[in-house]
C-alpha cells in the first residue's frame, strides 16, 4: 500500500514538473526572423462568442444536441481567436524586449510593461486554450475567457503607450475593431 502511494505521488510530481516546463516554454516569446506582423482581432466578435448571456440564450432556443454542435462551432472560434491573442503576445514580447535596451526610462517603464503584459497574456491564453479543450469535450459546461479579453485589452494600451512614444506619428492596432 505504502509503496503504491509513494507511486502515485512521484507520478503526480513529474505531471507537474512537466505541465510547468510546457507552459514555460511556451510563454517564452520565440525568436523569429524577419518582420513579424501582429494579427488583428475584432474584440466585438470576441466578447460575443465568449459572452455567458449568448450562451444561456443559445441554450434556452435550441434543442441539446443542436445546442451542443453550435456550442462546439463557438468554441472552436474562440480558440482560434486566443491562439492569435497568443501569438500577438509572443510579439509584443519581442518588441518589449528590443524597447528594453532603450536610453530614454520612459521607453523602458513602457517596454517593462508591455513586456509585463504580454507575458500574462500569453500565461492565460495557455490556461484558457486548456480549458477550451475541456469544454469542447464538455459542451454544457459553462466556459468564458473573459480574464484573456481583459488582459489583451490592458496589452493593447501598453502597445499604444509605447508605440506613440517610439513613433508619435502613428498608432498601434491589435483590434480590428480600434
């Protein structure tokens, strides 16, 4: 018994030690070469897919199994929609961290906190993109990525900021909707 427990225990440890490396790694902004275009989000189209209202309005008209296929459809668009929020992150990541070496401090408070931001965006994409899985394979569960709208939200005012300090003349779009 005992050593069965201490099995079961060192499994849990390592899924976890490897959950943690995965995510890790894949909140490191990846180096890429060449110019690398951010891909704009309409966040109106966003925040209706993600909206628990639509959702509970879906469920009420439709009959369950037609319930569930559009829910499925719906999820599979918000997750194509975290996936870019994702990859506009990892950008900006990069753009941050070329900001960083900067003279002027208030390039690198603005580069500091873009980075910041992106970073924790690119964290709850992650957590949210897992939990899309689950809902796809759950579709009456209840399921809505709101902290990613927030946080790409609070991303693109960091963005702005240092977009309008580096070039004043022209602005920064993350949304398609700006």
């Amino acid at each position: 018994m005992n050593l069965a427990i201490v099995i079961v225990s060192a499994a849990v440890v390592a899924l976890v030690v490897i959950l943690r490396l995965a995510v890790s790694q894949r909140l490191r902004a990846k180096g890429t070469q060449g110019n690398v275009l951010l891909r704009p989000i309409d966040l109106e189209a966003f925040q209706n897919l993600v909206n628990p209202a639509e959702d509970e309005y879906l469920r009420r008209r439709l009959p369950a199994a037609d319930f569930r296929a559009v829910r499925r459809a719906r999820l599979r668009a918000t997750s194509a929609y975290i996936r870019a929020a994702g990859h506009n992150a990892a950008v900006l990541v990069q753009l941050g961290e070329s900001a960083l070496a900067s003279e002027d401090p208030r390039f690198v408070s603005a580069a500091k906190q873009l980075v910041n931001d992106a970073l924790v965006l690119r964290r709850n994409t992650t957590i949210a993109s897992i939990r899309i899985y689950i809902a796809l394979a759950l579709p009456d569960s209840r399921f809505a990525p709101e902290k990613v709208i927030e946080r790409y939200e609070q991303l693109s005012g960091s963005a702005m900021l240092l977009g309008r300090l580096q070039n004043p003349g022209s602005a920064v779009r993350l949304s398609a909707s700006c």
